[in-house]
C-alpha cells in the first residue's frame, strides 16, 4: 500500500521508526514532515495527509503529534477524512472493522515505540466489515454536506 505520513516536532523521531517499520513491511510511505524538532504547528500537516488519502494520492495516513488528538483533529476538518486516534491494538482494529478508519494517528508522548508499530499493523493488518457499518459511515458524510 501507498502509506502518507506525518507529524508534528513533538514526534519526528518516532515518525522515522514507523516509516521504517512500514517500508519494513512492504509498503510505499510517502512523507509530509515535519523532519526535524524545531516547533510547528500540527493543523499543517494534518491537512496535508487528510488531503492526500481524500485525493487518492495514498491508500491511508498515519498521523503523529504529542498526543495524536491535534493532527487528528485537523485531518477530520477535511471532508472525506476519517482518522482515529489509537494508543491500543484493540481500538486500532476496530476503527478499520467498523469505521473503516482512512487515517490513524496516535501519540508520541503517550505510546512506546514498540506498542505504536504493534497498533500500525493492527490497523493495516484488519480489513473492513461492511455491512451496517457502511450505512454510519455514510452518515458520517451526510454531516459533512449539512456544514456548507
Ligand atoms: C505540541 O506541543 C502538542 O501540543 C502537539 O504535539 C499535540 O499533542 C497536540 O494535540
């Protein structure tokens, strides 16, 4: 798969250690920084990866900033987006079953390196259920369209 990637300065490091670990396992990551640990702003780079997986440009997103909650925020702000943030294996699996979740995104200051590459392959390793499920997620969507 085609993987968009990014972070804010609060995770470069570990973002490195998933891109690795996602080339490790097959896929194509396409990187949208940060790079380094100067401080920047997660909304940037949440929207940049929210806009790639929208636009095809990427089969999914991992998103990381201190606790993924910010730059999951700002990729839900793009229509289209349905990024979870994850700091288990369970919740990761789950967001791909039933809300066939787009992107997800997780904390740098709230999971260890091992447990953030164990909820990656949760996510990419779960397939989407369908059914019912389908129906909220066009739901979802409906919300989208009653904001203009
Ligand atoms: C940056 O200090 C921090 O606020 C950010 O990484 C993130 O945790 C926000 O949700």
């Amino acid at each position: 798969m085609k993987i968009a990637i990014a972070n804010d300065h609060a995770a470069t490091e570990l973002k490195f250690v998933i891109m690795d670990y996602l080339k490790e396992l097959g896929h194509e990551v396409v990187n949208f920084g940060t790079d380094d640990n100067e401080s920047c702003h997660y909304p940037e780079y949440g929207e940049k990866v929210g806009r790639a997986v929208v636009a095809g440009e990427a089969d999914c997103g991992v998103l990381i900033c201190g606790t993924g909650v910010g730059i999951s925020i700002a990729a839900n702000k793009v229509a289209g987006v349905r990024a979870a943030v994850c700091s288990d294996t369970a919740t990761a699996r789950l967001v791909k079953e039933h809300n066939n979740a787009n992107i997800i995104a997780f904390g740098a200051r709230i999971v260890g390196t091992e447990l953030a590459k164990d909820i990656v392959k949760a996510y990419l390793d779960a397939r989407f259920l369908g059914g019912r499920h389908q129906m909220r997620i066009d739901m979802l969507h409906e919300i989208e369209k009653r904001n203009v």
